[in-house]
C-alpha cells in the first residue's frame, strides 16, 4: 500500500509540474486564472482523479493531501457544454471525475454595500465569490428526504456546493418575497433575489 501512494503522490506531482509549466507560459501566474476557455487542445483521455462530494480530491485512488496541489489543479479545471469536467492545458485535455460539485463552499459573511446586502463565500480552494447576477446562487431539494442543497456558480460553470455548515448560517438571511402571488422564502445578494423554496415549505429546514 506504501508503494501504490509513493506513485500516486509521485504522478499527481508529475502532472501538476507540466500544469505549472504551462500556466506560467501563458500568463497564469500566482495572481490570476490561467486563462483556460480559451485553450483549445486535443482530447487526451480520461485520467484516474475524483472530486468526492466532501471536496477532498483524490488521484489513482489516492487523497491528495497537499493543498498547494489541489489548488494548483483548481485553476486549469473546466466544465464543459458536454457537462464533463476536465484538467485543461494548451497542450491537452483530460477528463476528471466530479461525484457532486468540483468545489465546496466553506464559509460566508455577510456584509451591506450600498444599502443591499451582499453574501460573499470562500471555498475550499480559495475562491473568494460574491453571490449576485455574475454568480448565482440556485437551489435543489435532493433526495428522499429533500435536503436541500445550495449551489454558488464560481466560475465558468463550475459550481460550489455550499456545506451543510454553512447553508444553516446561509439562510438565516433569508426572507419571504412574493413571486407571482406566491410567496417564496428568498436570499437576496448583490442585489439579486435568489428564490430558495416556497415559504410554506420552510419547516423543512429545521428538520
């Protein structure tokens, strides 16, 4: 077992070395995204890497522990118009698998700008993302027992599944707003209203 994760760990940081090489021959740096939708590389096959729903990041069966490298893959991630998620250089592409969201949203504040309130979020790879008309905040009642389930679009259309934590803090910002003479209990932000379920519903929530 001690062997299978020296290789993992030894091939993960192989293939982030060539991501590093290539961001920084394009003008991705520290401080900013490669710019990946407008790379347009052949295909290359699938590759043995998992986002599990928690967020943790796992490489040929392995965890990657080290958060530098998860970050470092973050940026050249991209969901395609084929709803698959890929690891994109100039040079390739290669296909990655996402079991929930490829990120995770771990805390939020909110804060008043301008009279309206705003509901900034960070996520576990350390995207800093103001909720609003740029990037929206949806919702799905998931399962049998319909948890609900918050989703923030970072970037792309890539999205943020907002912890459980978190979507507790989240909507007790909420507010029940009338649509269409029904009333919707609603997060406003950015000055964005965000529909989250009808207002009668609401004792799910607490269950």
């Amino acid at each position: 077992m001690a062997d299978d994760e020296i290789k993992a760990t030894t091939d993960a940081a192989g293939l982030a070395a060539l991501i590093s090489r290539a961001a920084t021959q394009t003008g991705g740096g520290a401080r900013g995204l490669p710019p990946v939708d407008r790379w347009n590389p052949p295909f290359c096959g699938d590759i043995d890497m998992e986002i599990k729903a928690d967020g943790t990041w796992f490489y040929m069966g392995t965890p990657i522990g080290r958060e530098p490298l998860v970050r470092l893959f973050s940026t050249v991630m991209r969901k395609d118009e084929d709803g698959k998620t890929y690891l994109v250089t100039p040079v390739e592409k290669v296909g990655i698998r996402i079991a929930d969201a490829p990120f995770l949203a771990v805390e939020m504040s909110a804060t008043e700008r301008d009279d309206e309130q705003i509901l900034t979020f960070r996520t576990n790879v350390g995207d800093v993302v103001e909720a609003g008309a740029d990037h929206p905040l949806r919702f799905v009642m998931h399962g049998e027992n319909s948890e609900l389930k918050p989703y923030l679009l970072v970037r792309g259309r890539l999205e943020a599944l907002v912890s459980r934590a978190v979507m507790y803090d989240l909507v007790e910002h909420g507010e029940v707003i009338v649509f269409d003479g029904v009333e919707m209990f609603s997060l406003r932000s950015g000055g964005e209203v965000f529909p989250v379920m009808p207002a009668k519903e609401l004792d799910r929530l607490s269950r």
